[in-house]
C-alpha cells in the first residue's frame, strides 16, 4: 500500500525544471533507491515527498488524500529527511537526540533510554557527553541519522547517506539501513552510490534530469542498469576496457588484466574475459607518496590533478593515464603534503575492482557484479 503518491510532480527553480512531470508512489514499509547522478533531481525529489517544497504543478498524495496547507503538518511529523551535510545543534549529543522526544512531551527517564538506543545503533553511545560540532563530519552524520531514528518516522528518507564518508563509515551506514528492514519503516535512499544501495532495495528509481526513466524491482540482486554510467557518479572510478582471463584457476572468478586505457592495464577478478566496464570505490584505493610494499595487486604512478575538500574528508584525482578519485582524511592529505602537481601512487586490490558486463547501461544489456 502506498504512504506518498506523486502525480505528475513538476518543480521550478526559475527558468530551471528539477523535476519534470514525476509519477511516484512509495510503499509502506519498502526500501527504495532513487538512483542518478548529481544534478538529475534526487535531492527535490526527497524534499517534495518529506514535505519540505511545494510543487510547481502536480499533486502529493498521502495515504491517498491530496496534501493541503492544512494536513502539511501532519505529513511532516510522519516523514523525517536526513540532509546529505548534517544540520546539528550546538550542545551535546545527547541534547541533539533528544531534541525531538522532548518536544513530544516524553518524560527524562523514557528520554534517556530512547537516546541511548539510538546512539547504540550508530556507535556513538561512548559520545553522548560530547558537545556535537566537535565530532567529526562522519560522525556527525552518524549523529543525524540517530536524531532521525530516535522519532521512529514512519518513513525516513536519507540524502546521499555516504557522501564523504571513509570505507567504514560507509558500511556502518548500510548496515544500519539493513538492520531496519522488517521494523515497518520506509526508507528511501538518494544516492548515485548504484554499487552500496542496489543490492538492499525492493525497488529502484533512475532519475535523469529531472525525469523518472525506469522504476524496477530489486529483489536484493544489482540490477541492470539504465546509462549505468551516468547513474554512477565519475567519482565512483568506471571505466570501459577489455578483459584477458591469467592461467591458474579452474572455476570463476578467475583473475584477469584489463586493460582500462592505452597505458593503463590492472589486476582483477571477473568471471569471462572480453570486454566489459569495470569499477573501483576510491575509498579502497590508497594513496602515497612512495611505493608500497603489500599484497595489492595494483599500484599506479601520476599525478595529482585535483584535491576537493569535505570537512575532514578529501577527494584526490590522480592521473595515471586515466583518472582515479581517491578518498583521503584531511590528516593525510596534510601529512603527505599532498597537493596538485605532486607525484603519488595509487593501490588497490584485484578484489576491489568491480567487474560487469560491457552492456550494462548502454540501452540494453544487464548489468552482473563480478567482484
């Protein structure tokens, strides 16, 4: 059963259409991805289904009724919308948390014990004396998602959840959204991450400027794309390129060199060889200034290009005859005296490239994580 319809959903910024002509429903208790890259809507699209931006045109149903100015209110208190930069209070973690039960009227003893169940689900309970806007950006995203948590919303709907978040940070994240399935929460997930989200979702939505072009099922399993390549951020490493399966191996996967540009070949496991599109998550690459001596199967040499800063996160691009993005702590990046123009290594591992099939997101092929 539907909680929120969109119909015909149409939204201005100006001379700017965000959203064009949006047919939507999400259901009750689901998982739905809103999968594109950044500009294609994502964003507007959460904010008109939590009640945060009125149309242009069209129509916002809940529980099959037209939302007017004066049942706004009450689709508010029923949706709660985690920000992709996390809004937080100047006091401690604890008051944070607590903000929105007190304001319920809830009493200090169930307060406190409510608090501190969400602050378990997002590994911050060790925190709550700390005063917030001393955490650092992760955690303080992890801190958001608690605030939201703790009001059990009936629907909760999370923008670009790691963004700039670490390897960990990421996958506490998706372990969490996990953990809700079952509990009778909505939840539904902006991000162009199509790698972390997919395989959790009922059903996925791809947006491309503004548009709605496909709506699938999920069913746990990385789906095919529509322009894949468009729907994973360029941040997210793809590339196109020709596989040659190595001798040694008797059953799949089996490791192959794909050969990725003119000059750039790399180590990876996939199941046929030919040509296929292959990606690599900048938060399993590692960056230096030096050679490192591991078990990685990959380590590039170039040089820095571009250095984008996120709090206390940053994204390192590094030509090696294609370009790979990296994420780094604005530690290292200090530490290493990283900067554009400086000669530095890229390593990964073989398992770390994720390997598909060349036909995904051109039109009409499938799309089959190898990795």
């Amino acid at each position: 059963m539907a909680v929120i319809q969109l119909r015909s959903v149409t939204v201005h910024f100006g001379p700017t259409r965000a959203l064009s002509d949006v047919d939507l429903e999400v259901r009750r208790g689901e998982l739905l991805s809103v999968l594109g890259p950044n500009g294609s809507g994502k964003t507007t699209l959460l904010r008109v289904v939590a009640g945060l931006l009125q149309p242009s045109d069209g129509t916002v149903l809940l529980d099959g009724t037209p939302v007017s100015r004066d049942t706004l209110h009450g689709l508010r208190q029923r949706v709660t919308m985690v920000f992709q930069r996390p809004v937080v209070f100047g006091t401690t973690v604890f008051n944070n948390v607590a903000y929105g039960l007190r304001r319920r009227g809830l009493s200090e003893s169930e307060v406190a014990v409510q608090v501190e169940e969400a602050l378990r689900l997002v590994g911050l309970d060790s925190l709550s004396t700390r005063h917030a806007r001393s955490l650092s950006g992760g955690e303080q995203k992890r801190l958001s998602l608690a605030m939201a948590l703790v009001t059990q919303p009936e629907l909760l709907l999370l923008d670009e959840p790691t963004a700039y978040l670490d390897a960990e940070g990421a996958d506490m994240v998706w372990r969490l959204v996990e953990s809700l399935r079952g509990t009778g929460t909505g939840i539904v997930v902006a991000t162009h991450d199509l790698l972390g989200m997919t395989p959790l979702s009922d059903r996925a939505v791809f947006l491309r400027a503004g548009h709605v072009v496909s709506t699938r099922e999920a069913h746990g399993h990385v789906m095919d794309g529509l322009a894949a390549i468009d729907v994973v951020a360029p941040e997210r490493n793809v590339y196109h390129g020709h596989a040659r399966l190595l001798p040694g191996s008797s059953t799949g996967p089996y490791r192959a060199l794909v050969q990725i540009a003119p000059s750039v070949t790399i180590e990876a496991l996939a199941h046929h060889g030919g040509e296929v599109r292959v990606s690599v998550p900048p938060e399993d690459i590692a960056l230096s200034v030096t050679p490192v001596i591991s078990s990685a199967r990959n380590s590039l040499h170039g040089r820095v290009v571009g250095v984008e800063r996120h709090g206390d996160l940053a994204v390192v691009s590094v030509d090696v005859g294609v370009v790979f993005n990296t994420l780094v702590t604005a530690e290292s990046l200090a530490r290493l005296d990283i900067r554009e123009g400086t000669a530095v290594y890229v390593t990964f591992k073989a398992s770390s490239v994720r390997v598909y099939s060349a036909g995904a997101g051109t039109g009409g092929g499938d799309m089959h994580d190898q990795s």
